[in-house]
C-alpha cells in the first residue's frame, strides 16, 4: 500500500451518527480498502473526553487503513490539510425553539468551520454537512469559505433518497437495486420532494407499477417525515441509517457511480432553482464530481413541489443573512 494517507475531518465525533459512521469510514467504505487515511475527531470541549473513549475504540478495532486518530476542539488545526469533511455536530433543536433560532444558533458552528476550511484545508477536499438543517447549514459553510469551489460542499439528502428507494421496493416487490432513476428535490425537510416521475424497474416504469394515490398521499408524506417515525418507535432519532447514507455519499463522490442519486448542492440555476442554494437534485458522479443529470421536462405537478423547497430555503437563507 504505497498511497499517502488522506485526512478525514468528522465533527460530533462523539454523537451517535458519528458512532456509526467511523467504523465504516475506517474500514475503507469510502475510499476503498487501498486508501490510508487519518481520522480528526472534532467535538466541543466538553465532549472531548467522550470521544476519547471513541478514539480507544476504533484503536481496538485495529483498522489496517487507519494511520492515526487526533481529537481536538479547535476547527482551525481540525481541517488544515483535510480532503474530507463530515460536519455531523449541530445545534439540536430545543424545546420552543423556532427554526429560525436553532438557523441562527448553528450559524456559530458552520461560520467558523467554513472559515477553517477556507483556510487550511487540501485542494481536493469535500465537505457534506449531516447536522441538521443540512441544506442551510451547508449554505452557511460554503459562504464562509469564499476561496473554496461552491461545489466542495454538499448537504446530505441521500437518506432520503435511501427512504424513498426502500419504500418503493417494499411497496413493488423488488430489490432497491433494481430500481433506476428516482429523485429526492429540494431541501431536508418536510417540503422535500420524492420524485418517481422518470423511475423505472427492469425497465418498466414505477408509475405503471404504483398507484397514484398511494404515491401521492402515503408515499410522498411518509419519506418526507420518515425521521419523525422513527424517533415516536424507537424514541430516539435516526443515527445508523443516516450514517450510512452519509457513507454512500461520500463513496460515490470519491469512486463514481452511474446511476441516479440525490446530493444537495450549489444549484446552477436549473429546473428553476434559483443559482446558489443548497438543493437536492438529481446527479450521477464521474471523475470524482457530481454532474446534474440534465434535460428532464418538468411538469407543473413537478415544478410546483420543487417550488415549495426553493420557497423554503430562501427563507431560511433570508434568516441567516447577517451570517452570509
């Protein structure tokens, strides 16, 4: 194994997303099992000591791809030299609390680690925001990091597109492989857009294979406020599921893939989205880009639910515009 290892930045190093998500990380379910890397554990100070006892587990673990485990509290040491970032740690939204507030609150997270970022971190660094609400948080960063290409950093919607995937396969009989070409729009949210309008399995599309009135009143809410069923069964939130979207992420953007994912990114102004928001949409990845899938004809059913999350995400930007 002669390649030079590779930085990898997760923050909220001891919350349960990040539990999960380093054992996969490590094992090299990101960048492959012939790809080194050194993990930067970034927590606040008074979490440090819980991610030691993190660090000494992943130690135990013995990964033959893990040179070295560093825990620091300091954003500006924590990704100079970083190719990867997971910005897992946010601002949980409290009881009372506006979106507006918990915007505002996480504004003094993701400023200052996009400043870091800007600062010190490699040339070939990406960054996907996890904590919550990832599109605006991810916005934040981005603009805080004016030096940095917008396209670096993500927000992740692949677990809703993993939700959408297994929904429909439970609901048609298939495996989640077998199905092509589906689309989570806009933001992560209640607002967001499951889209099976150029879906198809063996060929065959989903919209023959459905019914319209499932799609649109069980399917399109249930992806939608997926996470809200999982915290009233299990009585916590989402952790090992969004882990490992955030690792299918990652991977596809490092190794590629051909088939249809959702990735919030910068937009460029297409499918009327307007240019610079954080959006969902959807892409295929080559050459270690995401590259929108272009020149899909929209109709007015599709444009008016992607309209909603573009009127949803200018207003969460127009909350946080003291910070941009």
């Amino acid at each position: 194994m002669t390649n030079s290892a590779k930085k990898v930045v997760v923050t909220g190093a001891a919350g349960n997303i990040a539990y999960s998500l380093l054992w996969r990380l490590a094992a090299g379910d990101v960048y492959g099992k012939d790809q080194p890397i050194k993990l930067t554990l970034l927590e606040v100070p008074e979490a440090v000591k819980a991610t030691e006892g993190v660090a000494m587990e992943l130690n135990d673990s013995a990964f033959p791809l893990v040179r070295s485990i560093e825990i620091t509290d300091d954003a500006t040491s924590a990704f100079d030299g970083a190719s990867m970032a997971f910005l897992v740690g946010a601002q949980p939204r409290g009881k009372g609390m506006e979106r507006s507030d918990l915007l505002s609150a996480n504004g003094k997270i993701f400023v200052p680690q996009g400043q870091a970022i800007n600062a010190g971190a490699a040339d070939d660094i990406r960054v996907l925001v996890v904590g919550n609400p990832a599109n605006t948080n991810a916005l934040i960063a981005q603009q805080s990091a004016p030096d940095v290409p917008a396209e670096r950093f993500t927000a992740m919607m692949r677990l809703d597109h993993n939700r959408a995937l297994s929904q429909l396969a439970e609901k048609i009989g298939c495996s989640t492989p077998d199905i092509e070409n589906v689309v989570v729009w806009g933001n992560h949210s209640s607002t967001q857009f499951p889209d099976i309008s150029c879906a198809t399995v063996d060929g065959k599309p989903v919209t023959e294979l459905v019914d319209r009135s499932w799609y649109l009143d069980e399917f399109i809410p249930r992806v939608a406020k997926r996470g809200g069923e999982i915290i009233q069964v299990r009585g916590k939130s989402s952790a090992a599921s969004a882990a490992s979207a955030a690792i299918d992420h990652m991977r596809d953007w490092v190794q590629g893939t051909e088939r249809w994912i959702t990735a919030a990114l910068p937009s460029d102004g297409s499918y009327g989205i307007e240019k610079g928001l954080v959006y969902g949409q959807p892409v295929v990845a080559r050459d270690g880009k995401f590259e929108l899938v272009e020149g899909l004809e929209l109709t007015d059913f599709q444009r008016e639910r992607i309209a909603a999350s573009v009127a949803e995400l200018q207003e969460e930007r127009a909350a946080v515009a003291d910070l941009l």
